[in-house]
C-alpha cells in the first residue's frame, strides 16, 4: 500500500484547508485509515482516524470541532478538513493506513501545515 498526501501549506490563524491522502496498492486489506501529526521537537500525535466500511470516526480532544476526517471509498482517497486552524496546528501531516493480518501500518511521506498568528 502507497499513501501520498497532498493539500499542505500556509495559512492565517482561523482558516481552514483540506488535506488529501490517495492509497494505492493492496488497498482492500486496509481496515482503518488515519491522519497523526509532528510538530518540529515534539513527538508524532493522533489526530482522528476513520475505520472502512462503518465510517466510524475519532479525533483527538485538540482538534474535536474543528477537524472533519472523511474518506472516499470509491478513490481510496482519505480527507482531512481543517477549519478554525490555529499557530499550534503547525506540523507535519502524516496519512497512515492500518492492516490488521498481518499487522501492519502504513505511513505516507507527510506534508507541511504552517498557521501563522
């Protein structure tokens, strides 16, 4: 499984922008799909993952409300939308893809996010 994210850049506090991860691959043992974050000298942290067919969803408490992960099944592309960004969603953005037999996660190159104040 390939993931490539796209949708980074830079932004004002309060805006918003959609992020985009495309799976290729093997994708059809994929079971749970997910966005984590590394702010520059902090360790990588969850944001919200979404499980495949139920679209089930969860999000870490920072970003509850703000934050909105979707998924397109028909284009295995994944989708973060970020509204109401602020200086401390500034990261890099890494797509992940779960498979449960054998386990194993999947990871995408990451792309930047910049909030300036």
């Amino acid at each position: 499984v390939q993931l490539v994210e796209s949708g980074g850049g830079l932004v004002q506090a309060g805006g918003s922008l959609r992020l985009s991860c495309a799976a290729s691959g093997c994708t059809f043992s994929i079971t749970a799909m997910g966005w984590h974050r590394q702010a520059a000298g902090k360790q990588r942290e969850y944001v919200a993952h979404i499980i495949s067919g139920s679209e089930i969803t969860n999000y870490a408490d920072s970003v509850k409300g703000r934050f909105t992960i979707s998924r397109d099944s028909a284009s295995n592309t994944m989708y973060l939308q970020m509204n109401s960004l602020k200086p401390e969603d500034t990261a890099v953005y890494y797509c992940s893809a779960q498979r449960p037999t054998p386990p194993y996660d999947y990871w995408g190159q990451g792309t930047q996010v910049t909030v300036s104040s």
